[in-house]
C-alpha cells in the first residue's frame, strides 16, 4: 500500500511538471543549448589566438619564424612596430607579441645566442600557458630547420615521442559538453525538488497530504523518484543525442554504467534539495540558498580544475559533496572506459553521502510537518 501511495504521488509530480511551460522549457534548454553552447564557443586548448611581430631584423630567419605562426592556433600575424607593441597589448589586442631584435639571423650565425622577447597577455588563461609553450617550441625548431637544414629530431640521440590517450586531439569540446550535463544534473537534481516541496507548503497543498496515509518519508521518496526520474531520461538522451551525435564526442565506457551511477547522484542531489526547502520559508530563499550551495559543490568538485591542484585541507573538505565523486566516475566511465571495478569506490561514496543527507532532510521535514500540524 506504501509502495502505491508513492507512486501515485511521484505520478501527480510527473503531471504538474508536465503541465508547468516554464519548467519544461528549462529542462529542454539545460540539456540542449546549454551544452552545445558552452562545448563550441570555449576553448581550453590554443586556437586562433591573436599575435604580433616587431620584425627588427628583416631577415629571411625572421621571415621563416613569423612563417611559423599557422592557423588554426594563431591568427595571420600582424607586423607592428615597437612603439605600438606596449599600448596594443594594454588595449587587449593582441594575447602574444614577439620582439625579434635587430641582427639576430647575423647573431645567430655568429653563435652569439641573441635574446627573442616573446609577452603574453597572462589575463588570458586559457591561452596563455599553452600558447607560450607553443611558441617557445616552435622557434626552436624553426632556428634548427635554419642552420641544419633538417629537422629538429635527427639531431637528437634521444627522441622524446607523446601520445596523448582518451582524448588524442586534445578538443575541450569533449570535456566541456560531458561537464556540462553533470553540470545541468547538479542544478536541476536541486532545484526541481526543492522546488515541488517549497510549492506544496506556498499553495497550502501539503497540508492535504498530511492527512492522506502518507508518512513524510513517503512524500520525500515520491518527489524525490519522479523528480530524478525526469532528469535521468533528459540526460541520457543528451548523451545520446547531443554528446555523441551533435558533438560527435565519443563514449568510450558503458552508457548503462554512467545511467546507474547518474541515479544515485540523483538520489544525493534531490536529497540535499529536500534539506535546503525544509530550511527555506519561500521560494525567493530557497532560490538564494540553492545557488552558493551548488556554486561551491561543482566548482570545487574538478570538473574545471583538477581537484589534486587545491589546497589539500579543500580536496578534503569537498569530499562530502556527491559531486566530488560522480564527477571522477563520470570522467573515468566516459573517457577512460573504466568499469565497475574501478568506480565502485565512487559510487558507494556518492550512496553514502545520499543516504546521509536523507536522513537529516527526513528529520528536518517531519519537524517542519510537525510544526504544520500544530
């Protein structure tokens, strides 16, 4: 009888979500544009990154090193003089300017070892490390190229060969979109059943329930299974269809994997929304003490920066959040191909801190229920 109870009240959620425009129009847009967008328009890796030359030496070595410069990492170089290079980078004009001095290619011959100045707009991060390396290597070899005449590996006894796995290209649209349904779970797993609990107390709704054969355990189980349930299909027909079909981003584990493991995040998630509607009076705070909450759990969780890179009291601290762990587990299902052996550590973190947070949004729900009845 319990078991119906729930579900025939996760079916009423189901149609007052189906029913809500609003709703179903940011669910739509979460796992469509809001994954597309971000995937194509960032770049994480160097391309098409505007630079500079002051040629001061006009020679054929400057010519060959400005030659250097290709698409699709740079854009066409633009030659500008020295006076111009300070107030273009001020301006924002250019990420790399590069200073070739007056008699290098003579210098070079000489074996005086001459300095080339190369200034980089640090603010750009994304561009900047990367570009800089870029650079550094190709005058290197080009300077090689120009007195041997040969290319740059010949020369050396050792041959240092990289090969990059999971992701041969380097395309951050791989990463990005796969974060970015994380991202969309994480948000939408808050506030769609924070959100369906807030509504039952602000229409005057839960008091009905309250006298219906419903515990509040039961009310939590049937927001919580129809909300997540809503979020598990939209997100596995964004991985299907926008991921690996518009992206073209290939799964290299199990899909039925990821699933499995995105349920449970969901049951965490949609736990900790219960928690923080049964701390909000409205629908105004919820929506304020939602968003730092969720800010902090994916912004520290690695999904942009890699968790071994903070300070280690933080990577300690985020090790309550769920995020934490499904965002390693849906890094190694999808890009490693890692199967339960490995990830089942993860899982169980993640099942943990759900079963944890149910309980304390259980207690603080019947408080709440309590405090109604009276």
């Amino acid at each position: 009888m319990r078991l119906a109870n729930v579900y025939r009240l996760g079916r009423k959620e189901l149609t007052s979500l189906r029913h809500d425009l609003v709703l179903v129009l940011l669910i739509a847009y979460s796992f469509t544009i809001a994954i597309i967008a971000p995937a194509k328009g960032v770049r994480l890796e160097l391309y098409n990154a505007a630079v500079a030359v002051v040629d001061e030496d006009k020679s054929p070595l400057s010519r060959q090193l400005i030659d250097g410069l290709r698409p699709p990492f740079f854009q066409p170089p633009v030659q500008i003089e020295l006076n111009e290079m300070d107030p273009g980078m001020d301006a924002g004009q250019y990420t790399f300017v590069i200073d070739i001095p007056p008699h290098f290619q003579a210098n070079i011959l000489a074996a005086r070892q001459p300095s080339l100045q190369v200034n980089v707009d640090a603010t750009a991060m994304a561009q900047a490390g990367s570009g800089a390396r870029y650079i550094e290597g190709m005058i290197g070899e080009e300077l090689r190229n120009f007195l041997e005449r040969r290319p740059l590996a010949a020369n050396l006894p050792v041959k240092a060969v990289t090969r990059l796995v999971f992701n041969p290209n380097s395309e951050s649209s791989w990463f990005l979109a796969v974060m970015q349904i994380v991202n969309m779970c994480t948000l939408l797993g808050i506030l769609l059943t924070g959100a369906a609990l807030i509504r039952e107390r602000e229409h005057g709704t839960l008091e009905h329930l309250l006298v219906m054969p419903l515990t509040p355990a039961d009310i939590m189980v049937a927001k919580s299974w129809s909300n997540a349930l809503v979020i598990l299909v939209a997100a596995t027909l964004a991985m299907l269809v926008v991921v690996r079909g518009v992206l073209g981003v290939p799964i290299s584990g199990s899909l039925t994997l990821f699933v499995f493991g995105l349920a449970i995040y969901l049951f965490s998630l949609t736990a900790i929304g219960i928690l923080l509607a049964t701390l909000a009076r409205s629908m105004p705070q919820f929506g304020l003490l939602s968003i730092p909450v969720f800010l902090v759990m994916y912004m520290l969780s690695g999904a942009n920066t890699p968790l071994d890179s903070m300070p280690e009291l933080l990577q300690r601290i985020m090790l309550v959040s769920p995020t934490t762990h499904f965002v390693s587990f849906s890094q190694g299902v999808i890009f490693r191909g890692a199967d339960i052996h490995l990830v089942w550590p993860q899982l169980l973190a993640t099942a943990g801190i759900g079963v944890i947070a149910f309980l304390v949004a259980l207690a603080r729900f019947r408080r709440t229920v309590s405090l109604t009845q009276l």
